[in-house]
C-alpha cells in the first residue's frame, strides 16, 4: 500500500509489526475404528493361537492312538479320555471357534457409520481435486505425487485412485478430464506401481475418452494396445474398426492417402483444449485466484492510504479506533485490521460448528434460500442473541461502517474446505430479479462486511474479475465495500468470487446489510452512479 502520510506508515508498521471443520471429526473416528480393528486382530490371534495350541497337542496325541488304536485303548485312562474329549473338550473348542471376536469392531462400526461420508460426499471430493486441478493448472502427476504449495504432509494418489477419479469424469462424461485421469494411470501403470485396476480397463476408457475429444490417431494407437493385451476384449475389435473407418473418411474428405502418425508425447494439460462452459468470465476469475491479477500502476497505488478510522468520533472507537487500509481504489475497497480477536473467533466457531449446513443461495425468482453447484461451503448463521461475541461483533460493524444492522442479515459463518468456493456472484439483487429479498422487506443488500477467521496456505482469495483485485485472506481482518450506488443502483463492477482453496481451511463470517434503516446515514445521491 502507499500511505497518505510518513507518519501514518511508521505507527502502521509498529503496531501491526478447508467442510473441514466436520471432516476432522471423521479424522478422530478413524482413528478410534483403526484402535478397535486392532483389537479385533489382537483378539482373533489370541483365538488361533489357542486353537493352534489344542491342534498341537491332539496331534501328537492321534498319531500316537491311530498306530495301535487298540493298545492305545487297553489303557483305562485313554479309553476315559477319549469319551471325554469327544464328549467335552471338543464341544468346548467348537464353542471357542465359534466366537465371534468382531463384535465389538462392528458395533464400533455402526456407531460412527451414520456420520461417514456417502456416495455423493466421495463423489463430491474428487470433483473438488478437478476444480483444484484446472483453476491454479496443476498437472495429474502434481496432484498424484503430491506436490502442492504450501503442504506440511505428503500424500499420494494409486493407480487404483487416479483410475478412480477418471472413471467418475467419465461417467459425468467429462472427457477431457478423464483423458488427464487415465493417462496418469497408465503412465503410473508403466512405471512398475501395482494396481488392482487392470491395464485393459484404462486403456479401455482412455481410448474413448480421447476419441471424444476428436483425436482420432491417438484412439487407434491406444485402442490398439488394448487389443495386443487383451484380443478376446468385447468393445475393442469393435471400436478399433470404426475409428479405422473414421479416419478413412476424413483422410478421403482431405484428399489424403496416408495419416500422420500419431503423437507420440504424453498427454498433458495442455494437450487438448478445455472445453468451455456456464461461465463467461471463467479465464480470468481462475487467472486472479492464480495470482495473476491486475497491477496497480505507481499513481494509483499513490491512491491507496491507510488511516485509523474512528467512525465519525463514534464513542466505542475515539480510544481505540480501527485500522483502515485501502485495497482498492474504484469501486472503494477497505480493509479492517484486528477486526476479531482470536478469542472471538473461536467463539464464533464452535457457535458455528454444530449447525454447520451446506451453503445456499438465494433464488432470484422466488427468494427462497437453495443449493447451487457453483456454491461449496458449508455454513451457518448465528444471531446477536446466541452469544454476547455475535451481539459485539455486529456492534462493531455498525460502529466502523456507520450503517445500521438492525436490518441486517443474520451474521453467515462458512468454511471452504478443500477445494471449496464460491463462483462469481452479485450480492445484490438486480433489476431482473426484483423479488430476491422481498420477503425480507428489508430492500437490497447496500454493502458487504466480510471477516476473514482464518489464514489460507494457498489459494481462497476473494476476487472481482470485472476490474481484475484479488485480496487475499488474513486471520482478524475484515474487507468492506458497498454494493450499490447511492442512487440505490447496483455497482455491477462488485462482482466477486471466493477462489477455490487449494490448501488449508478458510472460515469466514459476513454480515450483509441493507437499504432500510440507511436513509440517513447513507443519503441518496442525485445521479445514478453517485
């Protein structure tokens, strides 16, 4: 930041010198099921062990009896014995063979199964690998070996794993994320790893998977390997045939008598073309999470100051006032330092956590709140009454930003776990959506107070793709701006997005306020974009 005045910058500098919330519950109950599994195995050997004993020693015992069973028998006491081993001992082993040592495992089992992730949850994770994978281009072999920014543990990805995520891409006929998945796989496959996944069924779905994207000399090259391992495979003679006679065609439509061969170098990232989809500003939203945004030049960052703001004298800040810095010029972005304590936080929470839901948007159409795809967090929200942190915490903002809360929306928490975001969105609602917050009877949101509660060791910024800002989270601090004009028009240029987080867990907490109860202390400007 440049400051307004030197002053200003030394006082700065002296003073100031991801889902994941629940997943780490799951983390305690496996390892829990991983101490009863032992358990189990413990108690299991106990069991062998004594009957491996019992068959010992019987077994001595029938060598010696069956080579003269009567001999064996002429003695009293093994006669005895035998009735009573026949009669007792072995009802007792049968009892100890019978017992089912698993009981406890599998009671322990039920008791945290109800709070496993399902299908879609799995389902759900790997989709979040791919998001993470295209939004910040990282490569298969990056995420296969584990090589991300800022990891503090090593984890890798099978053969069986890979094959896994580019089956799911596939079914969702996804192919251009199935190619990468797959040729992970084989690549992994040739290097020696060991896999339960059979090498017939990657090149099976790679083969397809890259006719899909239009590579014709590649899909023969592979469906071809699969026919020299596996000849009797019931879709590759098939398959190998008809792409044969597609690239006939197209060689006779060319007028070409002979194909090139086929590329010889690994598929990668860049391989094959994206294919595009809902989002028209997707390049550049994914280009700002990446870090490459738009730089100020030296005159506007010259615009940029930092300040203590004490809320037009408002009495709760005239001792201590909060500290302001400028993050962006126009539309006028601010951040809040020490926003919220540490204490506060954590407060805020473990309120949070055990109403932690999956995030909704609200329906322009009917106002109703909803899921969206283009959504993934998991959020609650807690009232001024719930704890006297919440009631403090929305006294504040109203004292920095001088708008009133009392017609405020409830005070959001939401955690992005991995690979969790939030596509670019307005949060106002605009003229062809007039009802989104009719039932509130409150008007449109005015402005946007955003708390960051957690530092984010890579990707999770927030960013404004129309005017290129990405601001990046700091634990304690808050962003504000306004999202509309005060004509009351919408700043379409606020438009924003939370970046997908690529490690770590991001929670944050907003408060989005509106028009009613403003009318005062944010007057109405007399042209459209005052």
């Amino acid at each position: 930041h440049a400051y307004a005045q030197p002053w200003c910058f030394f006082v700065i500098i002296f003073v100031l010198s991801p889902f994941i919330g629940q997943m780490t519950d799951l983390i305690f109950a496996e390892r829990e099921l991983v101490q009863s599994l032992k358990e189990y195995i413990e108690a299991e050997e106990l069991k062998l062990e004594a009957v491996k004993s019992w068959a010992d020693k019987l077994d001595l015992l029938t060598r010696a009896s069956t080579s003269d069973p009567e001999g064996f028998l002429a003695h009293p006491v093994n006669a005895y014995k035998l009735m009573k081993r026949l009669n007792t001992e072995w009802s007792e082993l049968e009892s100890l063979v019978l017992q089912d040592p698993s009981d406890g495992f599998i009671s322990n089992m039920s008791v945290h199964r109800q709070y496993f992730p399902d299908e879609e949850d799995e389902k759900g994770a790997a989709k979040a690998l791919l998001r993470l994978q295209d939004t910040y281009k990282l490569d298969s072999e990056s995420f296969s070996k584990g090589k991300l920014p800022g990891v503090r543990y090593n984890a890798e990805l099978t053969v069986d794993d890979c094959f896994d995520m580019g089956k799911l891409a596939y079914n969702e006929n996804d192919y251009y994320h199935s190619v990468l998945w797959m040729q992970q796989a084989l690549r992994q496959m040739d290097s020696g790893e060991d896999a339960k996944t059979l090498k017939a069924d990657i090149l099976d779905y790679l083969s397809y998977s890259v006719y899909q994207m239009g590579d014709l000399p590649r899909a023969i090259e592979l469906t071809r390997r699969l026919v020299a391992i596996d000849p009797s495979h019931q879709r590759a003679g098939t398959n190998l045939r008809y792409f044969e006679r597609l690239l006939s065609k197209e060689l006779r439509d060319l007028g070409r008598s002979q194909q090139e061969p086929a590329d010889e170098r690994p598929i990668q990232l860049d391989t094959y073309e994206r294919p595009k989809d809902y989002l028209p500003e997707r390049e550049v939203y994914e280009a700002l999470c990446r870090g490459e945004g738009v730089k100020m030049t030296p005159k506007r960052l010259s615009r940029l100051f930092c300040r203590y703001q004490d809320g037009n004298r408002n009495p709760r800040l005239l001792l201590k006032p909060m500290k302001e810095e400028d993050e962006w010029d126009s539309p006028h972005i601010v951040r809040f330092l020490e926003a919220l304590s540490d204490e506060e936080i954590e407060k805020i929470k473990e309120l949070a956590k055990p109403n932690l839901a999956r995030a909704t948007v609200r329906d322009p159409n009917t106002g109703v709140l909803t899921v969206a795809h283009y959504r993934v967090s998991k959020s609650a929200w807690l009232e001024g009454e719930d704890d006297p942190v919440i009631a403090r915490v929305n006294q504040r903002i109203e004292d920095v930003t001088g708008l009133s809360v009392n017609t405020a929306e409830l005070l959001q928490v939401a955690n992005y776990g991995v690979g969790g975001q939030y596509e670019p969105h307005y949060d106002f609602s605009r003229k062809d959506e007039p009802d989104a917050f009719k039932s509130l009877g409150t008007g449109n949101r005015v402005a946007t107070f955003l708390n960051y509660m957690s530092d984010v060791e890579a990707g999770g910024a927030t960013v404004f793709p129309d005017f290129g800002a990405a601001i990046w989270p700091r634990k304690g601090t808050a962003v504000f701006w306004y999202n509309l004009f005060k004509s009351g028009e919408g700043d379409y240029r606020t438009r924003h997005a939370a970046c997908p987080v690529l490690v770590g867990s991001k929670w944050v907490s907003n408060k989005w306020i509106h028009e009613r109860g403003q009318e005062f202390r944010r007057p109405c400007g007399l042209t459209e974009v005052d």
